[in-house]
C-alpha cells in the first residue's frame, strides 16, 4: 500500500519510448534541437499564446531559476509559509536569487489569503531602506495542502501583484492535477489568470524527470538572462532532446490529463475509504492527488504494520498520495486495513 509520493511511480511507458525513439543520430546542444522545437510550438498551442520554454530535471531548480529573473538580491518574493519553496528547497530560491527572500504569509489549506495579500502589498514602501520590498508572488496550484485555485481566484490574488507591481510565479509541480479536477483550460488557470511564468511539472505525472520553466509573452524577452542563470547554475542541460522528448510525449494525447485524471480518481477512493472505514477527519479539501486525514496515532501505527507507506504532514495530519499507476490492490488492501481496525 504505496502512498508515499507521486515520486515514487514508475516513467510511464510512453516516456521510456519517446526516450528511445530520440536515441539516435546527432542533435545540436542546448535547446537548439528539433525536439526542443517542437515542444516550444507544442506549448503555444496548449496555451493559447506566445511562450518560451527552459526544461530542467527537477522542481526546485524550475522553482529557484524562474524566480531569480524576477526577484532581485535585495527584494522578496510572496508566498505562503507552507509552499514548496518555503518548507522544501534549502534555500534554493534565496540561493538562486542572490540573497532575496521569501515573504511569508498564511491562508486556510495552503492558499494565500487574499486579504493578507492585500494588506502586505498596501503597505509596500520602495524607499524605506529597513524594508526588502516584494517583486513578486508566487502561488502553487495544486497547494501543498492539496487544495486547488480556480481560475478565477488566481485572478484575484495576480490582479493584486499586478496593481502593486509584481510579477507572479506560478509553482505548477502538479498544475495538471489541479486543472483536470476544475475542467479549465490551461490558459485560464495561468497567463489569462494574471500569471507571468510558471514552472511547469511533469515529474509527478509519469515524465522520468521533467520540468520546465515556462515565459508567457512579455516575460518572453527575460529568456537570454534564464538560460544565462541556469547555465551558470549548471541546470542547463546539453542533451536537452531528452528532457523535450518525455514533455512532448506528455502532452501528445494529453497524456498528462490522463494520468491526472487516473490519480485524482484514485485519491477520491482513498479519501472515501478513510472516512468511510477508518472514520477519520480529512484535515483539507481533496481536490487533486492527494489526501490528508487526521488518524490517531494508533490508527496510524496499525495500518503502517499492515503495510501501509504515507507520511505524517507540517500539520499533523497523514499525507496519502496517489498517481498514474496508483493500482486498484493498493486501494482494495488499504480498505482492507481499515476495515481490521474495526
């Protein structure tokens, strides 16, 4: 009973044979090959409008490079205190900025507060030489508390950046679990939204290590200084065919909306079997992959000696999450599990 992370799934097949079927010949380095190319086209088409593209291998050099293009080493970026770039990333963002830090702010389940947001960029002052002035917001969207921002709510939250001058991040390490639970389109839940940049995950849906690093129109001329970042940070990949070549075969027959739908569906099981069997309180609102229930400590103990791998959460509760290759034994033997309890 596999509930560790959407890290822990296997590549789907149809990446170890897109893998395969770039595996020959020679391609220029760096981004100039064919399947970079495509990818770029490929990413304008699914979001409606001009972009450029940066793939790199994980989400925190995604996370820390897009923020260090619009984040200087005496400013701060908004976020709330539970996002990834907070509790998960070793500084990178600070690191990969030059000094800047995080701003940190709070909100039910892992989204940002609109009024506390509100209130933050109101108080601003540019001039005062005690303060490190925000550049930017950045939101997650699925949150780390699995919740889910709908188009319009990331609307609110960018048009507030916007009138006070920032840009705004969109940490998208399971953007498509959040779309797919929504039924939005791709270009209403980021740039449409208000969002500048994004990065843009694939890893957690079946890619073997794929993210990208995604400009939306006026940030387009900011690509020369985030290639220039990522090469001196060393997260700009020679081979890049390799890492175009899983983003294409993700998106070709929206593979990535498959897999999303596969392991939002098996959350909803899960987070049904809890309550129903274990007679557990979900601490947030299911709306993606995953699935936070708070279980005494016995319970919890119980169903690890039975077999069960999940991890308890920052807020007490036991994180359960699911993927593309989520299978249905694992569902049937934790409903199993629950049902000893009794």
């Amino acid at each position: 009973m596999d509930f560790s992370s959407d890290t822990s799934a296997p590549a789907h097949p149809q990446i170890l044979e897109a893998l395969d079927r770039v595996n020959s010949g020679t391609q220029p380095s760096y981004g100039a090959d064919s399947e970079t190319l495509k990818l770029k086209a490929a990413l304008a088409e699914r979001f409606e409008t001009d972009v450029e593209v940066l793939p790199v291998a994980s989400g925190t050099a995604a996370n820390a490079l897009a923020l260090s293009i619009v984040c200087g080493s005496m400013e701060s970026v908004i976020c709330h205190r539970e996002a990834h770039i907070e509790r998960d990333e070793r500084g990178a963002p600070e690191f990969f900025t030059g000094g800047g830090k995080l701003h940190l702010c709070g909100g039910d389940h892992a989204k940002l507060d609109l009024e506390e947001v509100k209130s933050v960029c109101a108080g601003i002052q540019r001039g005062f030489v005690h303060e490190t002035p925000p550049a930017a917001l950045s939101l997650t969207n699925l949150t780390e508390s699995g919740a889910r921002y709908s188009a319009d709510e990331t609307a609110a939250l960018a048009q507030i950046a916007r009138n006070a001058g920032l840009k705004v991040h969109l940490d998208g390490a399971r953007f498509a679990n959040a779309l797919v639970s929504g039924e939005e389109t791709p270009a209403a839940m980021s740039w449409r939204a208000g969002v500048n940049l994004m990065s843009f995950g694939f890893t957690k849906n079946g890619a073997l290590g794929c993210e990208l690093i995604v400009l939306f129109n006026d940030m387009i001329e900011r690509f020369p200084q985030l290639q220039a970042r990522a090469k001196r940070a060393g997260h700009l990949p020679p081979k890049m065919r390799y890492l175009s070549a899983q983003a294409l075969a993700m998106l070709e027959g929206d593979l990535w909306l498959g897999s999303a739908r596969i392991a939002n569906a098996k959350a909803q099981a899960v987070a049904e079997i809890l309550t129903r069997e274990a007679g557990v309180r979900l601490a947030h609102p299911v709306d993606g992959n995953e699935v936070f229930a708070h279980m005494p400590d016995k319970v919890f103990e119980s169903l690890l000696s039975q077999g069960l791998r999940a991890y308890k959460w920052i807020d007490g509760s036991v994180r359960f999450v699911c993927h593309w290759n989520t299978s249905q034994k694992d569902v049937d033997d934790l409903a199993a599990a629950c049902r000893q309890l009794t």
